[in-house]
C-alpha cells in the first residue's frame, strides 16, 4: 500500500515512517501542509495520514476538505493532540474517515488503516492489473501481452504485479528491495538488476513499444506512455 504521511512532529514522522516500512507499505513524506496539500492532490496514493496542525499555511482539515471538493475518495487517518469531542467531530465533518488522538500506539494507527483499507476494497474487488496491452489476471496469475501468455517465476510475478500497481512511477531500488525482497538494507548485490533484466526480456522482447524502462540514477518505471 502506498501511503502519504503529512506530520511536522519529525520524531513522530519517523517513528511512523519506520513502522510502516516493516509492515510493508511504501511512505511519502510531507512535513509541512503546503508539501502535503501538493502530494495529496497528485490522486496517487491509497491511503493518507494527516496531521491537522501545520506549518506552512494550510492545515490538516483544508487538506482533507480540498481532497474530498474533487471527489478524491482516498481514505484518510487524521492525527491530532487536539482531543475535545468537538474537535473529533470537526474532523469527521471535513472528510476525514477516522481520528486518532496523540499520543497514540502504533499497532492501534496500522489496525485502523487496515480497516480503512478493507471498506475501500470492499466496494472495489480488483482482479485484474492493465499497463498498455499487459495484462495480469491475479486470481489465475495469468499474464498475457496483446493476447499472448508469458510464463513468470514467482517472484517476477510479484515483481511484476507490484510494478503495475505503482504504474507510471518511479520505482526506486529501495521499494522493491523492501517490498519483494523484504530487506530493510541494501545488500550490495545485482538480484534486483538481474530479476528486472529477465522480466524485461519476457515481457517486452518481441513487441514494437516497451513497457518497462529504466530511469538513469533513480529506479524503473511501467508505462504504456513513456
């Protein structure tokens, strides 16, 4: 899961961000509500965690407000030290999904994510995974480009699947060394280097446009576009 966290507390902030890594989600930062409003109106993250007081001219609650003005359904956590009923309910009222009060224990802001998570996926069960004329059916784990089957490795397919889902983004060697691989270090090999090469030659070879590119000294990037 992709998730923006927006908190000036940078204490807090990378206490959560650390947390969230081991749990196996990717995490933008904002410190500040001009970055956040910024990033949360880009529409490309599933979930937001938002403080409501911030520097920078734009609180929590204005963000939250602005998202849910363009239709943008994304769930979002609010945290806050502010704990009067009231101000719960000024949070809710602004588009907010839930509200947890600091100072909070973090197992109890990752259940309530998860929650968050499971109504959205409830409306929307996704089954099947399109970039161009790749696709990737994932309750059969059957990958087909312009009607042709590739057979993937295990792990190319996760490698795959996690590359369509984060489609038309940079994709740093970070996120898949801790999101297929689960090292929260660099171990200084070419496995990425290798997998990525393998699946390019499956996926690609053969056909007139490519789908996954590399981009110089910052990660790979899927798209139909580039």
């Amino acid at each position: 899961m992709k998730i923006l966290l927006v908190e000036d507390n940078l204490q807090v902030a990378s206490f959560l961000k650390k947390g969230l890594a081991e749990a196996g989600h990717v995490v933008d930062f904002a410190d500040n509500g001009q970055d956040g409003m910024c990033l949360a109106m880009s529409g490309a993250y599933d979930s937001i965690i938002l403080d409501r007081m911030l520097p920078g001219g734009v609180d929590g609650l204005s963000i939250v407000a602005a998202l849910r003005a363009t239709g943008n359904k994304v769930p979002v956590l609010i945290l806050s030290a502010l704990d009067a009923v009231d101000e719960r309910i000024r949070g809710l009222k602004a588009g907010g999904d839930d509200y947890v009060v600091k100072p909070f224990a973090f197992g109890e802001v990752l259940a309530r994510l998860e929650v968050l998570m499971r109504r959205t996926q409830s409306d929307v069960l996704e089954t099947t995974l399109k970039v161009g004329d790749l696709c990737v059916d994932l309750l059969s784990r059957r990958v087909t480009r312009a009607g042709k089957a590739i057979s993937l490795k295990p792990r190319e397919f996760k490698l795959l699947e996690y590359m369509m889902r984060h489609a038309d983004q940079v994709v740093t060697r970070t996120m898949l060394l801790e999101n297929i691989w689960e090292y929260h270090f660099d171990p200084q090999t070419n496995v990425i280097d290798v997998h990525v090469s393998k699946l390019r030659q499956k996926i690609d070879a053969g056909f007139e446009r490519s789908l996954l590119h590399t981009v110089r000294n910052s990660g790979y990037m899927l798209s139909a576009d580039a």
